[in-house]
C-alpha cells in the first residue's frame, strides 16, 4: 500500500498539493458552520473539524483540472494492513499511521520521514487528536491505545511523560465499575479536540454486564479526567426514572463509539450515542433507558447537559447513533437556523436547532408492535420523522418480490435474480414475517429487520454538502449520506 500525495498539473498554477486522497474525495461535499477562522482551510482534526464536516477549501483543484491530478509521492507502509487512518496535516507535517501501526511524521510536500513513533499495537485505529498550546510551542499528539489515554510530542515524536502518570491516563478508571472487570473502555475514533480538553467517548463492548459508556473530557497538559456526563444515570440525576432502579450498576453500552462533533463558537459538543446492554434484549431493563440512543448536547467546558433527544426508546434493534452530526445553517419557515442534522443505523435523518434543541420538523411518536419474547417489554411507541424522507429503505413487504413498473431491462435484470418459482417462495414466506420499523424479534416467527443492525449511516457515514459547494456565503446546505 501506499499514502499518495496530488499534483495539480494545470498550466495556470503548476504548484504541489500537499493533499491526500481521501482531502480530494471530500473537498467537493463541504459545508461551512461558521465555526473558527480556520475551519475548512486546514486538516489538522479528524473529519476535517471541529464541525466533522469532512470539508476543505481547495481552490487550485476545481473542475477544469482535477482530471490532471497524478501522483507526486507515495510513502509505503511497509505491511499488509488495511488501514482505516484519517491523516492529519499541520502546516507542512502530515501525520499517519504505517509501519506496523507506528505513527509517522512526513514531510506534507516531498514525503519524507521526519519522525516515527513505532509498533502502537492497540491503537484506536481510526485516527488521533494534534493540539498546540496559543504560543505555538507546545504541539501534542494524543491518542488512545490499550484503554490508555497518551500523549506525544508532535514536533519530536517523543512521549511526554509528564501526561497523566508517567505519560499514560487509565480510561478504565471512573467508568463505574471495578477496573479490573472492565475489559474495552477506549473508541477506535479519536475524540474531539476543544480548547484544553479532549473530548471522548467509549466502546465498552455490548455483552450483559458491560460497563456504561459515559462521555468525559480530559485535559491535554495533564492528562487528567475534568469532567464526566453519565449516560446511563445514577440517583438523583435526569432520566434515572426511565430505568429500574440501579440499573446503573449493571447496565452498560449508551456510548458514543462513532463521531464527536463541536460547535467551537459556542462550546457545544454533540455526542450521537448508541443503545444500552444487552442490544438485542432488554428484559433486565425495563423502561425508555434515557440517554440511550440519543443526540446529546453538553457544554464542552463542563460537561452540563443543554438539550438531548432521544430517537429511539428502549431500543432492541441496535440502532446506535455513530455518525457525526452535522452543523448545518440552513433557511427554515423564512429565518436562517443554526442546525444540526442526525442520521441514524434506521435509515432516518433528524433535523433540530442546535442551541434549543427543538426539531426542525416535527417528531411524531407512532405505534409499534409489541414484543412476544417472555420478560420483555418493547417500549409501545417510537418516534418517527413526518418530513424528512428515509435515506435507507426500511422494509421488505411481499410485493416487492414483484416488483411493477420496471423497464424492459430492469425487468430481464430482476429475473436474473431470482425464478418465478423462488420469487413466489419467498413472497409467500414474506406473508408470514414480522416486518416494519420497529418490529421486535420473536421466538415464534421470522421477523425482517430493515435497516439491518449494520444498516442505515454509521461511522464516517455524514458529511455536510454544499447546494453551491464553492459559494462564498455557506448559508443553505444539505447533508449527503453514505448507507448500506
């Protein structure tokens, strides 16, 4: 494998890009949310920004030359490993990882090795977090490997040992259960950089006893823990009436394992958060299990919960929310709104005014079939998006084995696939399945799930695009989905 470099070969500017692949891919799907004087012009933070727009303002690339664009450089990782890095560029340092899971500084415009930082087995493999102090001086790389919290010079490459203890923070510490029986605390994504802190989430696993997934912030010089906001909720905190009682004490899972995304001017951080423990079953915890599966906003300073929506109640689909949410200003009822927009594993997309919190259109709860499996309790209703279409499609009804309407080719394209005799098989053994949103599983009969747990927007599945990608003024935007 190689990391590849672009040169833009136009006859109007002849100059190297120092931007990869993956930058090039994205700069043509941008958004602005208006959030620091630097958002959109560099790559210093995974997803692009604070925002997670996955956004960079490219003018030399645009669509006269970008069919010009050839390798200038490439650095070999030197392995086999299929790596899911998001690189980061600092200046002319591009940061990423090869070599057997090593980080590597590179010279951004030649590719030369500056530094490497080698053999991280166990490091969150999806990207790390620069900071640099307001003089410029002090540059740090911080990253999580093996349930640890570290941080190295960005400039050098060296540990900083006075990070945490003796450069390591213990992310098992604080999260409500005996360290020792806690065997995943650290997300494969790298948190969030605000300020002095670096925001996180968790992936402590999915298996009955699991610890919760409380969202912290850690300071960047000590490596200490600053703040926690308890997503599964203890005794006198919001939402503690929506479980049985202490069910903190062995519920885990309501973590955000996907993408952070920050509202820099005002100091928001929005966590999308994904389902209690066990995901499939909640017999054990009866009851909405707020914060699960909801957006979240919390102060990024102190942690302080300023508005939450929860999308799906008591949820025994795994319908996590992963991926980013997107800062958006778009113009609603004749005003221009600072929004956010959500998309879920349920093939939905939410829409909400990122400082109140209140939908953009309304959320209507609806409905939903009961569960038949002994002990459990399916919450009786769900909420359901009334004007934003599904992005994903969200159930397979009989019919649909033959399907009307078709061209002539598409016609010849479907019967490829399946007989006359197999298509009435399976309309027929459709006829008998639970289907539909929201339908839970069953001990006594098939059930279609659709979207499917994988299904739908996960990680790195949000990315905010421009009606106009390259105006000036940012203001109307739209929100492109990648789903399966």
């Amino acid at each position: 494998m190689a990391l590849e470099n672009l040169r833009n070969l136009s006859t109007s500017s002849n100059r190297a890009l120092a931007i990869p692949g993956l930058l090039l891919l994205f700069a043509v799907m941008g958004c602005n949310s208006n959030t620091g004087p630097d958002q959109h012009k560099t790559w210093r933070d995974y997803g692009g920004g604070p925002d997670q727009s996955k956004f960079v303002e490219v003018d030399e690339i645009n669509k006269s030359n970008v069919n010009q664009l050839e390798v200038a450089w490439f650095y070999p990782t030197d392995d086999n490993k299929a790596y899911q890095f998001n690189p980061l560029i600092v200046g002319n340092t591009m940061y990423v990882l090869a070599k057997n899971n090593s980080i590597v500084a590179l010279d951004a415009t030649t590719g030369k090795e500056i530094w490497i930082h080698a053999n991280l087995q166990g490091i969150a493999y999806r990207g790390l977090n620069y900071w640099e102090s307001k003089d410029g001086k002090d540059k740090r790389l911080i990253f999580q490997m093996n349930n640890y919290l570290q941080a190295i010079d960005a400039t050098t490459g060296k540990s900083i040992l006075t990070f945490g203890t003796n450069g390591l923070t213990d992310l098992k510490l604080g999260m409500g259960r005996d360290p020792a029986t806690v065997s995943r605390a650290q997300s494969a994504t790298p948190g969030k950089i605000f300020e002095n802190l670096v925001l996180l989430g968790s992936a402590p696993g999915e298996n009955y006893l699991s610890a919760p997934g409380y969202c912290r912030a850690f300071d960047v010089i000590t490596g200490k823990l600053v703040w926690t906001f308890h997503t599964i909720p203890q005794p006198g905190e919001f939402g503690y009436d929506t479980w049985p009682k202490e069910a903190y004490k062995y519920v885990g899972g309501v973590n955000t394992w996907g993408e952070i995304s920050v509202d820099a001017e005002r100091g928001i951080a929005y966590y999308p958060l994904g389902s209690p423990t066990y995901d499939f079953y909640g017999g054990d915890r009866i009851g909405s299990n707020l914060f699960g599966n909801s957006i979240l906003a919390l102060d990024a300073r102190t942690g302080k919960r300023l508005w939450h929506f929860q999308l799906v109640h008591h949820d025994i689909f795994d319908y996590d929310f992963t991926a980013a949410p997107q800062l958006v200003t778009v113009n609603h009822d004749g005003k221009k709104v600072d929004a956010i927009a959500v998309a879920g594993k349920n093939g939905s997309m939410y829409a909400f005014n990122r400082v109140t919190g209140e939908p953009l259109w309304p959320i209507e709860e609806r409905p939903v079939p009961p569960s038949d499996v002994p002990g459990e309790q399916a919450w009786p209703t769900q909420p359901f998006q009334t004007v934003l279409p599904p992005f994903s499609r969200q159930t397979l009804n009989p019919d649909d084995m033959v399907p009307t309407g078709l061209s002539p080719e598409a016609t010849t394209a479907w019967n490829s696939y399946l007989s006359p005799e197999e298509r009435t098989a399976w309309k027929k053994r459709l006829d008998t399945t639970g289907r539909g949103l929201y339908t839970p599983l069953s001990l006594t009969r098939e059930t279609i799930v659709m979207p499917g747990a994988h299904g739908g927007a996960t990680f790195a599945s949000a990315l905010a695009a421009l009606a106009v990608a390259f105006s000036p003024s940012y203001t109307t935007g739209t929100v492109a989905v990648t789903t399966r």
